[in-house]
C-alpha cells in the first residue's frame, strides 16, 4: 500500500516531466526582454566595425559603449540559448542522447562567451586601445 | 482489428499530409532560426577573437568574414535574428493572453515574415551608408 495521496505523487510532473517549473519560462522571458534591447544595439555595434582596418577594430571593441554591448548580448544571448535549446532537446530526445545533447549545449554557450569575454579583455589590454583612448 | 468496419469515414489529420496553417509554420521557424543565427554569431565572434590576437590572424578572419559567402552567411543571420526578435515579442504577446484567435494568429504571422524582411532590408541599408 502506498501512503503518498496521488495528488502528491502527480506534483511537481507537469506535462513537461519532473525537474520542469515555470521557472524555466520565466528565465526564458527575462532574457528575451535584455535581448529586445541588446539585439538592435549589438546589430549597429557590429555593423559600424565591419570594414574597419585592424587597429581600428581593436580600438573601437576598447571603447566601454561597444565592449558592453558585445559582452552583455553574448553572455545574456548564450544564456537564452543553451534554455531555449534545452526545450528543442526535450523535445526531440530522449535517455542518453538527451543528457549528452543537454550538456554540448552548455558547453558550446560557455565556450561562446568565454571567447568573447576574452576577445574582449586582450582588445582593451593591447597598446592599439591605449593609444585612440589617450 | 481486421474486422473493424473503417469505411469511408474521416481520420484525424495524419501529420505527414497535414498542410501546417501559417501559425505553425511560422512557430517552428523560431527554432529554426534561433539555431541559424548561431553561423552568423560564431564567425563574428571568431573575427573578434582573431582581431585580439594579432593582425595576422584578424587578416584571414576579416577576409572571410567580407567574402561574399561570409556577407550572404552575415545577411541570413541578420535575418535569422530579426525573424526570431519578432518571434519572441510575439510570445510575450501570448503570454499576455492576446493575439489568441486565428485571424490574429495568421496576421501575426505575416508580420513576422514582412517585418524581420523589413528590419533586415533596413541593417543592409544601415551598414551600407
């Protein structure tokens, strides 16, 4: 005989399965509204840069507007992906492949945005930075 | 089963001949897009990445990057965002509880197409000047 009330055993397995919540929604909304206003801005950020010679790309990607835009549309974008492919996973797969498929997702993101974030940091270290900012 | 008297009578729509309405079209088309726009998003990430390495390596990433195949991997990109920006103002509709009914849904939809074409005519437009 069980004693837990099937009211209990059914809670917390919403239509999506166990470990889902609304959370997961919200995460995805609060994103996608820091994205309506950094995917236009990250657009003409990058936009103005292309065509620029070498030092001039280095030097513009120093400047605080573009650096912040560039690191805020990544980290957040990456973020707002690895949720949203999480469902197109959930969806399409299951067992193994759904973990492993889970786990790429995340790794491929931080790997993103560790690559700008480094990107990032070497422009505004490099001597072409100091040299348009002085 | 064999006995089961079938007749001429209709079955629920089977999915591989189900003509799929605009909404749902245009509903699938956020996934894919948001996966798209990952092209775009790399090879500019690693153009940045090569611009803080040295001028040689931002040399061979900027030559790839203003190829044609790097604007035309650029231009579907942009599109690609656009369309899935759209999308998402679309959800925050739905979660509002608005643009529920199915001439609402179908006009949306045609906004999502007209409009992330519009927006991505516009960055062309942006970056050419």
């Amino acid at each position: 005989m069980r004693y837990i009330t099937p009211r209990k055993a059914a809670k917390g397995l919403g239509a999506a399965g166990p470990g889902a919540s609304t959370a997961h929604h919200w995460g995805m909304t609060v994103s996608s509204a820091a994205l309506l206003i950094l995917t236009p801005a990250f657009i003409l950020v990058v936009a103005s840069a292309i065509g620029l010679p070498h030092d001039a790309v280095v030097a513009y990607f120093s400047r605080p507007y573009p650096a912040i835009v560039t690191a805020l549309f990544l980290v957040v974008g990456m973020h707002h992906y690895i949720n949203g492919t999480r469902i197109m996973i959930d969806d399409y797969l299951d067992h193994a492949e759904r973990k492993v498929a889970i786990i790429l997702s995340h790794l491929f993101g931080w790997a993103v945005i560790a690559a700008v974030v480094y990107a990032l940091a070497r422009m505004m270290l490099s001597p072409a930075a100091v040299v348009v900012v002085s | 089963m064999g006995d089961i008297p079938r007749g001429n009578r209709p079955l629920s729509p089977h999915l591989s001949v189900y003509r799929l309405p605009i909404a749902a079209i245009t509903s699938i088309m956020t996934r894919i897009t948001g996966q798209a726009l990952v092209a775009g998003l790399l090879l500019v990430v690693w153009w940045l990445v090569a611009a803080a390495t040295g001028p040689r390596a931002f040399a061979t990433a900027d030559w790839v990057l203003r190829s044609w195949i790097g604007y035309l991997v650029l231009l579907g990109s942009v599109w690609a965002l656009w369309y899935h920006f759209l999308a998402g103002i679309r959800h925050f509709f739905y979660d509002a509880r608005l643009l529920m009914t199915k001439p609402e849904a179908r006009q949306a939809s045609w906004v999502l197409i007209w409009g992330s074409v519009g927006l991505t005519l516009l960055t062309l437009l942006l970056f050419v000047i």
